[in-house]
C-alpha cells in the first residue's frame, strides 16, 4: 500500500521502493555477499536479505551465502516459498520518510558514540527490545549513540541502511527499565540532524502492530511512505 505524503515530490524516491537492495548493490556492497541477482549483509551484520527483482527472486543464487539454520529478514516479496526454504514468520511493516525541517538543535548533546568495545552491550539491547534484525556487527554500519547508566548501556539509536542519499534510522531502542523518559525520541533527533547536514533524507521502518513506535514517529515529523510485506525466511534444507 503506497501512501501519499504532504511533500510528495521529495518522497518519490525511485531507490525506497527496493531499498534494501539499491543499499546492499550499492553504498554497503562492502558489507554484503552475493551476485547481481541476490545479496544479503554478511554474516555479523543484520540478517537481511534483498533481490534485484522482489517480485521474482533468485533464491538459487542466494542459497550459497546462507547457513541452513539462519533466520533471513526480507521484504517486497510475497509469492511462494520456494523448494528448500520456508517462511517462518510474516507480518508488514511501515517504511516512513522525514517530513520536517532540520532540527534545529542537538537533542542528545551528552549522548555517548558507540564503537566496537560496545558491540556486545547494543547486541544484548537489540535482543531484549527487539527493534529489528541486529548482529554483533550491526553498529559498523553507521553512527550509533546511546545513553548509559553507569557503565550500562541503557537506549541506543543508529543507521543502517544508506543509499545515494537516504539514510536509515535503526536500532531505536530502550531498556524497560528507563523507558518513558524521551531517550529513545532525543536519540533519533540528534541522528535526523547529523543526516539532514550531511544533505541526507532520513527514514526508517517500523512494523504495523507497533502501534507505540508508529505514533511516536508521525508526531516527531516522519510519515508513512508505504506500507510493505516483511518476512523472516530460513533454508528448509
């Protein structure tokens, strides 16, 4: 379902309709394996997986780069499972563009940058709340901040995908603990703006029965792109 968003021509953006693979063929080839007709993040990075065509993807070519046991995040496509794999969960999600001006100020100035001696801390976050595919590698990808309590990493925010101009916010996450003090919304905000100054369009995803993350983003400014099929698959074989 594709919506119509009040700055229309800024949002039709021919890459978000197949974002994921225009970011794995593109800007973060580096990170991904495959071929020119299937590609996934390797290995450590977010499970994900894309293809040229997602109305008919080659599984066949993605079959090499994949262990049998592995849980893959996809979205575009839904037609059948082919032989040898399966469809292990189904649901859609929204992707929403930013639809304000710039911030005009850092909302998370004492935020703290998040490096590689933090990989396993976000992990551990990223399992608990659940905002979306995560790896061990996942922070490589872009910035990520996060607020700490003591030497506890508490709430994080970062980027994920990025292609020729858009930019990804992912990983928006709060310990249960220390939810409901607006650190998940100031973290976002201090992204938004890096990626505005840096000329970027910020999006992000979030899935359809997320109806507290959903409402949080219309009010902070983004709006809905569209609405597409998102689906965790695994060999079967």
């Amino acid at each position: 379902m594709l919506f119509v968003p009040s700055t229309a021509i800024a949002f039709m953006n021919p890459l978000l309709e197949n974002i994921f693979w225009h970011a794995l063929s593109g800007d973060h080839a580096r990170y991904s394996s495959g071929g020119e007709r299937a590609r996934r993040y390797t290995r450590g990075f977010s499970p994900i997986i894309a293809f040229a065509d997602p109305q008919r993807p080659d599984f066949e070519a993605l079959a090499p780069h994949c262990d049998a046991s592995e849980q893959l995040y996809c979205d575009a496509w839904s037609g059948a499972a082919p032989a040898g794999w399966q469809v292990d969960a189904e649901t859609t999600m929204f992707r929403m563009v930013w639809d304000r001006a710039t911030p005009a100020a850092d909302a998370a100035p004492n935020a703290i940058a998040l490096g590689p001696q933090h990989a396993a801390q976000a992990l551990a976050l990223a399992a608990l709340t659940r905002p979306g595919p995560f790896g061990i590698r996942t922070i490589e990808l872009g910035d990520y901040f996060g607020y700490f309590d003591g030497e506890r990493l508490i709430a994080m925010a970062g980027e994920r995908t990025s292609a020729r101009g858009l930019r990804e916010v992912s990983g928006v996450c709060t310990h249960p603990d220390y939810q409901g003090k607006g650190y998940a919304r100031r973290l976002a905000l201090k992204l938004i703006r890096r990626q505005m100054l840096r000329g970027e369009l910020p999006f992000l995803h979030v899935m359809r029965n997320n109806d507290a993350a959903h409402g949080l983003y219309l009010r902070m400014g983004f709006r809905d792109y569209k609405e597409t099929m998102v689906r965790v698959v695994s060999k079967s074989t």
